[in-house]
C-alpha cells in the first residue's frame, strides 16, 4: 500500500521521509524545519501549541521560545504564500501556530475543497458576566451538532474561541487565519427574565450575511431553550452552505472541472431542475465522475439517487438495468459511507423504492437519523420512509420537522409533496392541496406534486381543477400513464397508492 502524502498547495510532504517537494522539485529544508512542518500538517489543520512544537524540533530539550519563532519565520519564508496571499503559517492567539489546510493527497478528494465554518463565541450583551457560561454552552452544543456532518468541516472550538473579544474586523481575521469561508456568529441579550439570542452565518469572502435569526427564551426553561437553539441553527446551516457553494460554483468554476465537489455540486444543481432533461445531464456527469473515483460515497449516492428518482417519477429509463444499477451504487455508498447520514439517507431511498429492500433500507434510514437528527436530508428521507414502509404519524414528524425548520432547503418541494401525500391517503384533501400547492410554488416541475393535485381535487368534486392540473402534467411529462405510475411507486404499503391512482383515473389519466 503506497505511503499516505499530505497536500497543500504546491506542496507534499511524505511523512516516512521527511521529504517536502514544490511542484515535483525537493525542497531543502532542516531537519527542525521538516520537524515543525511533519507536527503542524499532522494535526490536520488544528491549532498547536508551542511547547508540543518546540518538544517536536528540539526533543528532550530545553530552548527559549525565540528559536521557535526563528525555526517558524524560516518555514514561512521556504513555503512562501497562500493563493490568497496570506502565509501557510498562521499564528493562534493565545495558542500557538497552525497550518491552514493541510490535506491528504488522494486524487480528486473531496474533502480537500468542501467548505470550512467556523463558530466564534457568542458576544454576551447582556451585562451580566453569568450569561457568558450560558452563551458558551450553546456554541459548544451547536459546535458538537454541526461536526456530525460530513459535507462541511467545523474548525475546532479551541480555534475559534481564541477570537473571542476582537474587534469589527475578526471575521477577515479568522477567515485568514483559520481558512474558512463561513462564520457564524451571533450574540446574547438579557433583560428581566427574558434572553434573546441572535445568530447569523457570514459568508466572509464578501462580508455577506447568508441567514440570520433571533431566539427568544424564558430563563426559566434554559435547557429547553439551548436546545431548540441548537437544532435550529444546526438542521438550517447545511442547506444553507450548499446554496451558497452552488452561488460560488456558477461565478467561479469553470464547467468542465473534474475535481470530485464540483461534480457533486454541477450534478446536484442539474437534478434540481426536476426534468428528465437534466436529470439525464446529471446521469452522464455522474459516470464519468466514478469512473474516476469508483468508491466516492457522495457521489456513488448522487447516481444512485439520479437513478431511484428516474424511476419513482416515472421518466423513460436509460436501460434494461438503471434499477440493478442502482441498487449495486447504493449498496457501495453505503460500504463506503464512513457514517455520512447524508449518504446513508439517500442510499436508504434507493433500497426502499428501487431495490424493494423495504427493512434493509429503513435499518438504514434509522440509523442515518439516530446518527444525526439534525440532518434535513435524513429527517426527509425518514419521512418519506414512513409514508412508504411504516408510521404515517412518524412520517408527518419527520416531514414537518424538515420543512418547518429549513423552508428554503433544496428539496424542500419533494418535502411539502410528502406531507401532500400523507394526507391525500389519509383523505383530507383540502390539507393535500393546501401542502402541495406550496411544493408547486417552489418547484413547477415535480411530477408527484400534480399527482396530488390531481387526485385531491378529483376526490372533493372539482373537474375542472383536476383537469386544469391534468393538463400541466401530460405537458411536462407526455405519454405519462396510470400504469406508468404503478410501476414507478414501490411500497411495502401498497394500499396506500389506491387513493391516488382513483383519483388519476376518475381525472382521465390514461390507463396505459
């Protein structure tokens, strides 16, 4: 097995050696030097301090603190620059040093380009030092909950928090020191018995806000109160992020990148659109993405997905085998998920709709939300687990708490459809149109949201609405059939589909 390479920039580094090279040419360095760089890249972008650096270069020693800001100030004038013009070598206030952004050299990793956030600590306005404890409670919470996912990097409190008390310009400050591009801060007000918290996440590559919220509690339930801050800001950041990246990628991608975060993000803006069109746009870029990279989870769950939605929806397969195709890409995201919810979530939906692996892919749904229930594509995926395989009261809670808390999420339409459908089976129709008229309004392309409407309408006596809803249907999505979407709807609920396709029928959907 080849020896592991830690990458940044130009630079690589073999660990076993000691040998540091700059575009493929050795770099001469001392061996303190090679010693301080080998501490520094294998803390993996970690603050370090200075007596672990100077116990590193000089083991078993006794030396002033000066040789290692002489050995460091050398280090930084080898490696130069940063693209962004700042040094490798950053200093952590009250901390140490750290190098920005190491990352292991394997070809096309993701992780080397998601994005990175930082939490700062919560500014106390309140006055009233006790406070502070409180506020750093919920930073830390919020800190524990946005590690669970694996689509952003969170940098470590004791980073972040050795900003606390700077002044206006610490959001470029940490933007430089820590290599981050998203910040989220926020403050805390106290007056009588009530608190207020504000939060908001900052894009610092042009100082903008992405999102920002204000919590007001009782200090009488505080507990209650930190964690209902805590799910918020953590289930509304992911989505967040995600636009912001896809915002990013149309400025500043070229399109024809390879690397494997700009495959995921031009396919996933691509299976947005909701057409067949795009979706099969998606397909192609996703193959040739794993051939590539054959074991990448996000992207072995991508083309799963483009797969599992092709069918469900009732779009024209690529093939005699898209679902022995997909279910194979789900089987191996999900070998190599490494605890990912997201891909877990997404291969789960695949077991249940394509491969009718109804209790292997609700094992796995569970797992992705006991893993992080904070997930909005793990609590929406649940939920339309539910509404296929299980609880529909279950279903309803997974639904709502994924729309509730993130309205603006990406799938959010494929959500409100979800709880459109709960109550089209469980015969309230006004609520079924109700919910799947705010999915219309956010994506007019979702095929199942017209099923709804169709359906729903159908049931209360109203034709010429079904059939106005009939027509946009059959206009997005010719030659769709009745048996069309028998065949797409998998479900180990069967009954639970008759409602819908007696609707579709009465509303004049051909049989076949």
């Amino acid at each position: 097995m080849a020896e592991q390479r830690y990458a940044f920039g130009q630079f690589h580094l073999d660990p076993a050696s000691g040998e540091l090279k700059r575009d493929g040419e050795k770099v001469a360095l001392g061996q303190r030097g090679t010693a301080l760089l080998k501490t520094l890249l294998e803390a993996d972008g970690q603050p370090i301090g200075k007596d672990a650096l100077i116990e590193a270069a000089w083991p078993g020693t006794i030396v002033e603190e000066g040789n290692l800001s002489v050995q460091v100030a050398s280090l930084r004038k080898v490696l130069g620059l940063r693209p962004d013009g700042q040094d490798w070598i950053v200093t952590v206030p009250r901390l140490g040093y750290r190098l920005v952004k190491p990352t292991i050299a394997t070809p096309g990793d993701m992780h080397a380009v998601i994005p990175t956030l930082a939490v700062l600590p919560f500014d106390n306005l309140s006055g009233d030092p006790e406070q502070a404890y409180f506020t750093d409670g919920i930073v830390d919470d919020i800190i524990t909950a946005l590690s669970r996912f694996k689509s952003f990097a969170v940098v470590a409190r004791n980073s972040s928090f050795a900003y606390r008390g700077h002044d206006a310009n610490v959001l470029q400050s940490v933007a430089s020191d820590l290599g981050v591009r998203y910040v989220l801060e926020g403050s805390l007000r106290k007056s009588g018995d009530r608190l207020r918290i504000s939060a908001q996440l900052v894009d610092t590559a042009g100082n903008v806000s992405l999102w920002a919220r204000k919590f007001d509690g009782d200090l009488s339930d505080v507990f209650e109160f930190q964690d209902r801050i805590t799910e918020a800001v953590a289930i509304v950041i992911e989505p967040e992020l995600h636009k912001a990246e896809l915002e990013r990628l149309r400025r500043e991608r070229p399109s024809g990148s390879m690397e494997a975060y700009d495959i995921y993000l031009q396919a996933l803006a691509k299976i947005l659109t909701e057409t067949a069109q795009q979706n099969a746009e998606a397909h192609e870029l996703l193959e040739r993405a794993l051939a590539l990279e054959p074991a990448n989870p996000n992207i072995l769950a991508l083309a799963s997905y483009v797969l599992e939605h092709r069918k469900t929806v009732g779009w024209p397969p690529f093939g005699p085998d898209d679902n022995a195709r997909c279910f194979d890409l789900a089987r191996r995201g999900l070998e190599h998920a490494d605890g990912d919810t997201t891909v877990m979530a997404i291969c789960g939906m695949s077991l249940i709709q394509v491969a009718s692996e109804y209790d292997w892919g609700m094992a796995v749904l569970q797992a992705a939300v006991d893993a992080n229930p904070n997930n909005i594509a793990v609590a929406a995926r649940a939920g339309v687990g539910h509404l296929l395989c299980g609880d529909l009261d279950r279903a309803v809670k997974y639904l709502t708490k994924a729309h509730s808390l993130s309205p603006r999420d990406p799938y959010a339409h494929i959500t409100l459809c979800g709880l459109a459908d709960v109550e089209l089976v469980r015969g309230n129709f006004e609520q079924s149109i109700e919910w799947a008229m705010r999915a219309l309004a956010l994506n007019p392309n979702f095929d199942p949201t017209l099923w709804m409407l169709i359906a729903a309408n159908t049931h209360l006596g109203r034709p010429q609405e079904a059939k106005g809803y009939l027509e946009h249907l059959q206009r997005i999505s010719p030659g769709i059939t009745i048996a069309s979407i028998e065949v797409a709807q998998n479900s180990k609920a069967g009954d639970r589909l008759l409602i819908l396709l007696e609707g579709l029928r009465q509303a004049g959907l051909p049989e076949s």
